[in-house]
C-alpha cells in the first residue's frame, strides 16, 4: 500500500516534471534517496543455537501447524533446522531416536502477549518494571530494557512448551512503547534470548486503563482524549517522517506536541515512524468491537498497519472486518466481567475470530500463570464451540498456538509450524495436546532439547532459584 507521505511525494514530483511549453535539455537521472532507518539495533541479539545432534521422532501423531495431522508419523531435526516430516523416515547414524508411540509432536507455542522478565515473579515492587506510567504517550521505552532473564516464570513457561514469547510493556499507556520477541532459552542477559531479526512490536492501549491511570494526572481522562492523544503523537510522527525524508531536520526551534525540538533525533518518534513505515508491528490492548473499530480508523490515518488485537473480547462482532483486514485477534479463552469494557465477553470469541476466510485467531496468556498452559487454553475454546455446534480440529486449533502469533509477530517465516527449513522448535507432548491430562514431555528449541521432563538435567532453573530450596524440577 502507498503510504500517504509518499503518495504526497509522488504527487509533487509529478507536477515538477510536468511540460513547461519550453526546449530543454533531459534533466539528469533521479537520485534514489534511502529510506530512512527508525530499526536501527544498538543492541542487537547475540543468541546462538545450541549444537545439538540429529533428532528424529518416530510414530507420533504429529501436528504441522499448517492444518496437517498426520498420524504414525516422523520428525526429522538436524543443524536446527526441521529437516522432513512424514513416514518411516530415515536419519544419519549419529541421530538421537525418540520414540513416540502414543504421543503427539506440534510446533513450538509461541505466546503473543507476556510480560514475563518485566513483570517477573516473585511479584514485588522492585520488580515492577513493565508500566513507564510517568507520561501516556512513551513509545521511546524498550521492554528488552527492562527483561530479568532470571525470572522463574521462562522456565515454568518452558515447561509449558512455550519455546517464544513477545514480552511487552504494560497497557496503562496510550502508547506504551517497544516490546520484542525472544527465544525461551536460559540466559544471563535478555540480548541472548532476543529472537534474530524479529520485527519490534509497539504496544498501544485503549479504552480503560489509560483513563483510570491518567484520570487524576491531568490526562486523559476520556476515551475522546485517548484518541486525541494517539492523533496528536502520530501527527508529530509524521512531520518527523517528512523532514527525514527529505534528508533535512526541523532546526527551526519549534517544539512539537510533547515539546521536543524538530532538530534531533527523537526516540519517540523513532518508534512512531517506525511503525508507520511498516517496519515495527502495531498491537493493541483494546476490548470493544467499537474501539476496535476506531483504531483501525486511525490506522489508516495515519498508514500503519495493525498487527494484532490483544484481549479483544469482542472480537466475535467484527470477526469478518478484522479478517478482510488481515489483522490478528490474540484473545483469552473466557476472561470476562472483571471491567466494564469486558463485561460482553462470551467463551465462544476465539472460535467466532476463527471462522471468516483468511482469519488470523490467536490464544494468548497475558499471564506468567496461563502461559504454562496456553494448550489447555486453546482446549477450553475448543469444548465451548463445541458446545455452540462448532467442531475444531486439533489440527485447526494448533494454529492459534504456533502458526498465526508467528504471523502476527512477523517470524512465520522462521518457525511457527513443521517445515522444511524452518527452526526445529519442536514440543513432544505425553498425549493430545488438548487434554487435561497434556503435559510437554520435551521441548526442542533450534533442534536441542532444552527441556525434559523426565529427566532433571534437562530442567533449566534460574539463578534466583538456586538455593531457594527446591528440590529440583518442575513438577
């Protein structure tokens, strides 16, 4: 899609270039200008897979991801890579053989919405590091900035089968700031969890908690002044984009809407003009299918593009516009009533989400507790349409685990679902996924298996832990 400033651009080039009546001579050839960069990484991620020998899993009831279910069946993993999925596979010699009889195998579950590392357990203040509740418009904050990788809550989320997660800032925000994707691998710093390469996301929030956050503070103490507040930080966005596209800054003194000069750079803005050139990915905390709406209204405005509505619990009433649309619902399986704004909740949401072509329905956890079990999550949508005379395939559903957060985090090209060539995150499950009764057996990440169940040296611990007291395990 032409996004407004370069059409605007175009325009005017045209009309430079329109005939004068006059003789000239051929104007020289245009000059590419690069589009400039808002993505630069000054900390970049060091993560480094973990060598790991071939790994094949033999007879298991596997679930590509990509709305395959195929039963007696082998997976192939070598050089952190999935090398085929089928039957009666053959490996190299030196390959791990596992045996899978009776268990199931899917891609590895990828939560779309955390805030583990920022909101980590043991819950206490000084741990208190997802909200910057100082201003309501902070896009220039970095989640990543905040991540404790010793937080316990990576390792019972491994437990879980959660082999990626997107951490983000908290919702009491307007604009919230940088949240980003990580591998759920033990680390002593967050760089080397930083999944390579995946998009930043910036968290946005309406309706509720920016009012009640900001009521007293001055600002905003209305849904009308929520959505002047995302206008007022996306036109300041754009007239950055322009003057940087124009290879000039402002230097004119002028302050902008939040009193920053034109002639600097502007962390902020950065992450505004980011998002509008598509290049960081927009989630929203909204529940109303009205806001929903409005947001989609705004981002059109301004030419971005909204990844994924997060929570979402009337999602269900403008499930066809958010799949024409190409956006994402990450919703809960049946939190509701807990605020105004969720009281019109209903357990059948996701499944409704799911049901328009080209639909994009997520399972997401919002929760250090509900990632160690987004499967059984999943399951209870899976029972509640059921119930509504709608039957889902566990072949269907897995996709709200692995396949659409990939997509909606911009990684599905990476992993996601069990395909040639992508990463070998792999979680070997004791039986049916969407069982009471599931529990992730093991857990391979990049091909190395990174978690065991039986087996306590493969049972990462944080440091924080150690001496703690545990015996050891997570049972």
């Amino acid at each position: 899609m032409l996004k407004p400033l370069a059409a605007a651009l175009a325009v005017t080039l045209i009309a430079g270039c329109a005939h004068s009546g006059t003789t000239r001579t051929a104007p020289p050839a245009a000059t590419t200008v690069a589009r400039p960069s808002f993505t630069d990484d000054p900390y970049p991620s060091t993560y480094r897979a973990i060598a790991a020998a071939p790994v094949l899993i033999q007879h298991a009831t596997v679930l590509t991801g990509t709305g395959q279910r195929l039963d007696d069946a082998d997976v192939l993993m070598r050089d952190g890579r999935i090398v085929a999925v089928g039957t009666a596979l053959q490996a190299p010699a030196d390959a791990t053989r596992v045996d899978g009889t009776g268990k199931w195998v899917t891609p590895g579950i990828i939560d779309v919405h955390s805030h583990l590392g920022v909101y980590p357990s043991p819950g206490v203040s000084a741990h208190s590091d997802g909200n910057e509740a100082t201003s309501p418009v902070t896009p220039n904050v970095w989640a990543e900035h905040s991540i404790w990788p010793q937080d316990p809550g990576f390792a019972t989320a491994l437990a879980g089968g959660i082999t990626s997660l997107q951490v983000l800032p908290g919702s009491a925000n307007l604009i919230g700031g940088r949240g980003v994707t990580l591998k759920n691998v033990p680390s002593t710093t967050y760089q080397a969890m930083k999944f390579p390469g995946a998009p930043w996301g910036l968290k946005m929030a309406c309706g509720e908690n920016p009012k009640r956050v900001y009521g007293q503070k001055g600002g905003p103490s209305t849904r009308m002044a929520n959505v002047a507040g995302y206008r007022a930080a996306f036109i300041d966005a754009t007239e950055y984009l322009k003057k940087k596209k124009k290879g000039t800054d402002n230097g004119n003194g002028k302050a902008d809407s939040e009193k920053d000069t034109g002639g600097k750079r502007d962390l902020k803005l950065d992450t505004l003009a980011g998002a509008i050139n598509g290049d960081i990915r927009v989630h929203i905390h909204c529940y109303r299918a009205d806001e929903m709406a409005t947001m989609l209204d705004l981002a059109k405005e301004f030419g971005f593009k909204v990844a994924a509505f997060h929570h979402g619990v009337e999602a269900y009433k403008l499930a066809d516009r958010l799949a024409a649309e190409g956006v994402c619902g990450a919703l809960w399986a049946d939190w509701w009533g807990f605020k105004m704004e969720a009281f019109d909740g209903i357990q059948e949401n996701i499944a409704l989400v799911d049901r328009p072509a080209n639909s994009c329905a997520i399972v997401h956890s919002d929760s250090e507790e509900g990632i160690q079990r987004l499967n059984q999550e999943a399951a209870k949508v899976m029972a509640h349409a059921k119930l509504a005379g709608m039957d889902i395939a566990p072949e269907r559903a897995i996709g709200w685990l692995t396949r659409n957060p990939a997509k909606a985090l911009g990684i599905l090209d990476r992993t996601g679902t069990l395909e040639n060539g992508k990463m070998a995150d792999v979680v070997l499950w004791n039986g049916n996924p969407f069982s009471v009764y599931a529990k992730a057996e093991q857990v391979y990440i990049d091909g190395a298996r990174i978690y065991d169940r039986n087996d306590r040296t493969r049972q990462p611990k944080s440091d924080f832990m150690l001496g703690q007291g545990a015996t050891g395990g997570v049972q």
